[in-house]
C-alpha cells in the first residue's frame, strides 16, 4: 500500500526511457523543474543507445562513437544527467535499432524490443521497489513514435507500475511499492506545435513544423487541426525557466542530436512566451486529485 508521504519525506519521481537521449527531449524541464526544488528524480535507461546513429555532422568523423557507440553515448548520458541535476541508471538492455526499408528487416537477435515482457520488466520492477517512486513517467502505446525500444518502454512502465505493489509478483527481487501515479508523456502534444507554429508566423520567422501540421491536416477527416488525442492532456507542469536546462542536456548528446537542428527552432524565452509546460496524461492513479492538474504530486503532498 502507498501512503502520502509525510511534510518531511522526499518525493520521488522516476521517469522510464528507452534510449539515453530520450530523458532530454522528453520532460527534462520537468525533471530539471522538480530536482531543483528538492524531489529526488531519478532517470531509468532501459538501453544502451549502441544502435543509434550518429546525427550530428560534427561527429560524424569522431573515432569514439565509432569504435564505442554504447561507451560514447554512457558519457553524453552522464554529462546531461549532471545537467539536470538528476540521477540516472541503467537497466542493461541492448538497443533494438529502427529497422529501415521494405520489406523491413528482422529486429536484432538479443535486443530490449524481442525480450519477453516478464523478463524486460524485471529489472525496472527492482528498481521500483528500490527507489520507491511516488509517480512514473513513461510513453503512450506508440511510444511516443513508433520505436520498438519506446513501446517496449511503455510496456515495462506500465507492467511495473501494475506489478511492482504486488507481492505476489516478480517474488524474491526487493520488497512490493506501489508507485501512485502514472502519466504519459505529451511532449508532442500537437496543440503545443501547434501553437509554436503560429507564434513563429506571426513573428515572421520561418516555422520547422509547417510540414507536421499539413500531415494532420490531410490525416485529420473530421478537420481537426490537431487531430484528436489518443490520451488528452490531464495536466500542465510550468517549467519555462528550465527550458535553457533542458536544451544544454540535449546538446549533451553530442552524437544523437544537431546542435543546428529541429529541436532548437525555438528559442527558450519564445517558447516561455507562447508554451511555457511540458504536458502530461494522467492515466492512473491509486490517490485522487482534480483535473486538470499543475502538479505530478497532486493529491500526494
Ligand atoms: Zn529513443
């Protein structure tokens, strides 16, 4: 059973995800937001990264990653984590990779996307009854986008949000904890392009998310603009003034992400001006709060 936790005891935040890198395009400003007013958050990596490619031109010569993806990468993890004044750990997986081309290929023989789920979960529901979160951040059942690793990220959060507070499961690795609260992330929240989009325009700088929001346009039969969501918005974490945080441990990945690219069209202060949350869908609860929320520990403090 989880009990609110008293004035003095610290709250816990675990957020599950797949790939190092993930953590800094997903929720960092939250996580940035709550470790600097003294939550304890703590970052779950489910794998290595070994299979990513390297995104940015300027590391495209660098002998590292290309002797030591998984080595490289565990560096550019810890210098983001130290940027967010987070915690971060591993939970020993290898990187699936995104299969390409048509017909697309087998997934890797041994990677996190092809363990059956009792045994990719295992590690995260030891790590749960260690830590002992209050609240889980994980992906919807798209993964946020269709990545093997990020669903079978969703699906190891949820089977230890579910199992980690029953005896009776995984026996024998640490003592039950039921975590109290589930959320997805909405990090791309198209009402959040959205809003970017027309901000920029009415700004007369050049919007990167033109093409996104004619996809939905023509995705959309009912003329939504954006198109309706699976899991809509339950709650709205303000964390502007850790948007530059959130984009200095992005750049930490050195070999994943562009310094020059998508993610850093907007700047920080524009973003504060037209978007200043990161968005989240509640999706289970064992404590009762009212929606929508500003606050993952609402109804646990
Ligand atoms: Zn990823």
């Amino acid at each position: 059973m989880t009990a609110a936790p008293s004035p003095s005891a610290p709250l816990r935040l675990l957020a599950v995800h797949a790939h190092p890198d993930d953590e800094s395009s997903k929720g960092a400003a939250t996580m940035a937001m709550y470790a600097a007013s003294r939550v304890d958050v703590l970052v779950a990596t489910c794998t290595d990264g070994s299979r990513g490619d390297i995104q940015n031109p300027a590391m495209e010569d660098k002998p590292h990653p290309k002797r030591d993806m998984a080595g490289a990468r565990r560096l550019e993890m810890d210098a983001a984590a130290k940027v967010l004044g987070v915690r971060q750990r591993w939970l020993g997986f290898v990187d699936s990779g995104l299969p390409e081309g048509d017909p697309l290929p087998p997934l890797p023989p041994g990677c996190f996307a092809l363990q059956p789920l009792e045994l990719a979960a295992a590690p995260l529901v030891r790590l749960v009854r260690d830590f002992k979160p209050h609240v889980i951040l994980s992906y919807d059942e798209n993964g946020g986008y269709p990545h093997p690793d990020h669903i079978m990220a969703h699906r190891v959060a949820v089977e230890a949000f579910a199992a980690a507070g029953d005896p009776a499961r995984y026996p024998g690795i640490g003592q039950p904890w039921a975590p109290s609260k589930l959320y997805y992330d909405r990090a791309f929240s198209p009402e959040r392009f959205r809003a970017l989009h027309f901000a920029l325009e009415e700004a007369g700088l050049q919007s990167p998310y033109a093409e996104r929001l004619a996809a939905w346009l023509e995705a959309d039969a009912e003329g939504h603009t954006p198109p309706m969501p699976t899991h809509a918005t339950t709650t709205q974490i303000e964390c502007g003034d850790f948007f530059e945080a959130r984009d200095d441990a992005l750049r930490c990945h050195r070999t994943q992400v562009d310094p020059e690219g998508f993610f850093f069209a907007v700047s920080a202060a524009m973003q504060r001006k037209v978007w200043p949350w990161e968005d989240y869908s509640l999706i289970e609860s064992r404590v009762s709060s009212e929606l929508p929320e500003k606050d993952l520990f609402a109804g646990l403090r």
